[in-house]
C-alpha cells in the first residue's frame, strides 16, 4: 500500500510490545494469577503421589484417601475461579489494544490524502481492520497467555520431575530439542505464507464490496454468473493459499504429538523397569506420568501458538505498512506555531487566485491542467463550463488541497494554499460534489452532517426548502426520518443532488466559500431555477464557483469560463462570451433552440 521499506520483525515486535506496556497493570495482574492456577496443578500430582504411597506402604486408611480427594476437589474449584479471573486481566487488554488499534488506523486513514484512496481497495483496508486487527488480538492475548503458560508449566514440571528421579527426566526429555528445531525451521514459512493468506482475504473483501455497490449495474447487464464466477476464482485462490499455509501448520502438531508419544514410550519402557527394580515407587511413576502429561501440553500449545506469534506479526507488519504511509498533502507549516493557531481560528474570506497553475493526477505523463491564471474576488461568482474531461472537477478539487499542489500556483486570501492549515481551509468551504454521495441514514441525518446535526430542526428544514426538495421529504413514509438506504439509494438523482444541496447549505457561518460541481445536473430546468432563485442571496455572500453543463445554471455569474483540455479557453460575463461567439456562443445557442423547440 506503499513505497516505504518493509517493516522488520524487530520494529513489529516493538509495536506490539508499546501497546503491551500501557497494560502491564492488568497484565502482571493475570500472569500472578495465571502462576497461581498452574502451582495448584503441580500440586495435585504430589497428592496423588502421597495417597497412593500410602497404600503401596499397606498404611491404608478410608480418611487418607477421603482427605486426598477433597483436597484436590478444593484445588479444582479454586482452579476454576483463578482461571476465570486470569482471562478477564489479560483477555481485557487484548480486547483494548485491538480498539486503540483500530481507532488508530482510522484515524490515520482520515488524514491521507485522495491519491490514496484512488489507488487503494476498500475491500484491502477492510482486511486490516477485521481480520489483522483480530490476528494481533489473538497474538496479544491467547498466544501470551499459552506463550507464558507453557514456559512455566515446562520449566516446573522438568522441576518436579528431576526432583523424582533426574535420570528419568533426562531420558524422558530427549525429544525436546527437536521441537525446538521444528519452531526455528518453520517459523518464517508460516509468516510469510500467513501475509499471503492476509493479501488473498483483502482480495476477497475487496471483490465483495465492489459486487455489492454495483450489484444493480450487475443486475442491469444480466453479468451475476459472470461475477459468481470472478468471486469463485478469489475464494479458490484463497483457499490454495490457507492450503499451502495449513501444509507447514500441518506438520507441525503431529510432529509434536509424534515426539510427545516418543516421551511416553521412554517412561513406559525405563520407568517400568525402575518400579520393577524398586528404584522408582509406584507413586512415583504414578506423579511422573501426570508431570509428562503436564510437559506434553505446553509441547502441543506452543505449536499452536507459534502459529498465533507468527500471524500476529505478519499482520503487524501489515498494519505498519499502512501507518507508514504518509499523506500525500501535509498540513500547512504554520499550523503548530503559535501564529499558525491564531489564524487557524479566523474564517478566510474567500478571495482565490491561481498563478500559472499546471497539474497532473500523479505521473500519468498527462496535464489535466496548464497554465491556469485566474483571480476571483472574495464574494464574487464564477461559471465553469466545458466539455467532460477539460479539468473542471480537478479545478475545484485543488481548492480543497485534496492532490499536492505546487507552491506559489494556488493562493487563498493571498497566502500560499501550502500553507493554511487544512482544517481551516476545509471548514471554509461548502461542496456539493458531482456524484452526490449520501449516507445510509436518515434524511435529517444527511442534511445535518456538515454541522453535526443529526435529529430535525428547524435550520434542516430551511435548507431543504432551499435546495427544493422540503416538498419531496414530506411526501416520504417518515418525513425527515426516512432512512435512504446505502448511497441514497432510494432517492432519485435529482432528490439525492438537492439533499446534498441542502448539506452544502447547513454548513454553518464560517464558510465563506460554496462550490457547485455540476450539482443541478440530475434536476428539471424549472427546479433548477427554483434553487438558483433560492440560493441567490447565499451565492451573493459567499464566493462561489459552480460547474454546469447547462448555460442557464451559471449565466448569472459575475465571470464565467470555459475549460478545453485543462486550459482556459474563453473568459468574460455571459454577455461577452455570447458576443464572442466561440464554444460558449455556439453551446448558448444550442441550448436555447433546444429550450425553445420544447417548449413549443
């Protein structure tokens, strides 16, 4: 998701780790308990040992064996609610970690700038947040929680068992190096295969999301199979890629199981033989086999979680990677000084100038825009007009410093656009954009997103009779209370551009500037005229740039352009331009023949 170096195991782990260390309360709290519950299991086979010793001694007594069997019921209840509480200390940082995470790639999302969003998947950074973010809970939780569960328990069992009889311990312990062996040569094929597995879900993610916005263009051009088939083709890759993982996983546990049972045959065959030669008790052996099974777990768990670690990190690496990733449009420099806060909190008055401006989306090698000069003074208007692709949208785009914009070529108030801090800039500003895009929410919500708004109001109301669409919403089964489906997908176009219109308008009295990008489009000539009539005196008081392909929608604009291949063709007040001739005369007269044969 960028160019930055890969992100090293070592930073990956010290990630992690700092999200640990704002936890170690509650973490040492758990693994005290944890160290608890795991001494009581010690404990019981050396109980088990004392009865069965007894007996072995013909010292029986019914209170020996009643006393021995309460005492391990006790150990067991007590067990059961230290158990309880070591999930809930060191279960509940892990749940915490995972929110700050989450918190903390959205936030970062919100800050890149639009080239990101442009060349990124949705379904690639919903893979992050649902299942990397839920690897690294896993890795912080469960697979500390075995991680440390299995030391111990290993350490205190061998402990347990060389205080029985060392020489059987040693015989007993030979396979361990060779699980040792087995982490060390799978380790990084199970992290790298695992980052594969991530990339292939992503993929998955992002197929799904893309058929489901489009499902109706789906529907439209009867393509379901098709796409049934493109969805089969990623989840089969998926799977090969989960088999190819499973394959190392695979071999792994039963490898472990394999050398636990190796660990058996060797106390059957020598610890037999020492009973038989009286050199070893039968409580003894009894104690020793239960200390084994109590080594074969942790043997067992640490497969599993190594699996986990190596998971973990790999989604760690990946979640960097996207941390890493810096925006494309920095802050102005001034926002952190103290003078930058000052003026962050006065509104721009809204006077625009462009300097000889060119830009390119990246490095296509294109100019969607040359040379452009132009100064539009504060609470003035200005018409855009051109064909599809002449650079109108990116005009108004770099207003908002959504692309990097070269220095000296872009000035707002007279100061550079670099350098005004872009919660001030972006405050500054309404937009209605030219794909309307609207929440699944309710209508009231949508209209009071700019400020906050979200129940109805009187000043939501008064928008929507602005923008000419009040009528509309009352009409509606729930009035301002509609919910309007994913996009808007139950509104018309014409209703979903005057909603937005409506948001534009709600933004509140520190904008000072309102850009209309094509947003009358999807409306009737006579509504279109209605809006306009009503937003006049908004228009007045604001600078306001508004892109059409209608002539009526911009002729009352105090200057008026037109745009052909980025650059600036023609300029001047509707009258001159009509005057002129050129493309706005010859499209005037287009459209008022047009309007004339319609209307007779």
């Amino acid at each position: 998701m960028n160019n930055n170096s890969p992100v090293t195991t070592a930073r990956a782990v010290r990630y992690l780790l700092s999200h640990l260390k704002k936890h170690s309360v509650f973490l040492a709290l758990g693994f005290v308990v944890l160290v608890a519950v795991d001494t009581l299991q010690l404990v019981i086979p050396r109980i088990i040992q004392r009865v069965l010793d007894q007996l072995g001694a013909a010292q029986y007594s019914k209170a020996v064996v009643v006393q021995g069997g309460a005492l391990i019921l006790l150990l067991a209840v007590t067990m059961v609610v230290l158990r309880f509480l070591w999930r809930l200390f060191i279960v509940k940082p892990s749940r915490q970690i995972e929110e700050q995470m989450r918190l903390d790639l959205f936030g970062h999302l919100e800050r890149l700038s639009a080239p990101f969003f442009n060349r990124t998947r949705t379904g690639d950074l919903m893979a992050l947040f649902v299942n990397d973010i839920g690897a690294i809970r896993m890795a912080t939780s469960m697979a500390l929680i075995g991680l440390f569960d299995a030391v111990f328990m290993s350490v205190m069992s061998l402990v347990f068992m060389i205080a029985i009889s060392p020489s059987l311990t040693l015989v007993t312990a030979v396979p361990l190096p060779a699980i040792i062996f087995l982490f060390v040569k799978t380790g990084r094929m199970i992290e790298s295969r695992f980052a594969v597995v991530q990339e292939s879900f992503a993929g998955i993610s992002a197929n799904v999301q893309e058929s489901f916005s489009g499902i109706r263009v789906i529907k439209g051009f009867a393509r379901e199979e098709s796409e049934q088939r493109r969805f089969r083709t990623a989840c089969e890759a998926y799977v090969g890629q989960n088999l190819s993982l499973t394959r190392v996983w695979g071999l792994i546990f039963p490898s472990i199981t394999f050398l636990a049972s190796l660990s058996f045959s060797l106390l059957l065959l020598f610890g037999g033989r020492a009973v038989v030669g009286n050199s070893l008790t039968i409580g003894e052996f009894v104690s020793f086999t239960f200390y084994i099974n109590l080594l074969v777990w942790p043997m067992i768990a640490t497969g599993w979680v190594w699996n986990l670690v190596q998971r973990g990190l790999a989604s760690t690496k990946r979640i960097l990677e996207l941390l890493d990733t810096s925006p494309d449009v920095r802050a102005g420099a001034t926002e952190m000084s103290a003078l930058g806060q000052m003026s962050a909190s006065l509104p721009l008055r809204g006077r625009i100038e462009f300097r000889d401006l060119t830009f390119r989306y990246g490095n296509n090698g294109h100019d969607a825009l040359r040379n452009i000069s132009l100064v539009i003074p504060a609470g003035t208007s200005l018409g855009i007009i051109g064909k599809p692709g002449s650079g109108k949208t990116t005009l108004v785009s770099l207003l908002f410093h959504l692309y990097p914009v070269a220095r000296n070529s872009l000035f707002i108030d007279g100061r550079d656009i670099n350098d005004l801090p872009l919660p001030q800039l972006r405050r500054s500003i309404a937009y209605v954009p030219q794909d309307a895009f609207l929440f699944s929410d309710t209508v009231a919500a949508n209209i009071g997103f700019a400020c906050g708004a979200e129940g109805v109001s009187a000043a939501v109301e008064e928008a929507a009779k602005l923008a000419a669409i009040h009528r509309d919403i009352q009409k509606f089964t729930n009035g301002y209370d509609t919910m309007i489906g994913e996009r808007g997908v139950m509104l018309s176009g014409g209703q979903k551009q005057r909603v937005a219109i409506a948001r534009a308008l709600m933004a509140g009295s520190g904008v000072s500037m309102l850009v209309l990008d094509d947003a009358l489009s999807a409306v009737d000539a006579a509504t279109e005229a209605e809006i306009l009539s009503n937003i006049r005196t908004v228009i007045k008081s604001k600078t306001s740039i508004i892109i059409a392909h209608r002539i009526s929608t911009v002729r009352q604009c105090d200057t008026i352009i037109v745009l052909d291949n980025g650059r600036i063709a023609e300029q001047g007040t509707h009258r001159e331009l009509v005057k002129r001739g050129g493309f706005y005369g010859t499209l005037w007269e287009l459209q008022r023949l047009k309007r004339l044969t319609e209307e007779a």
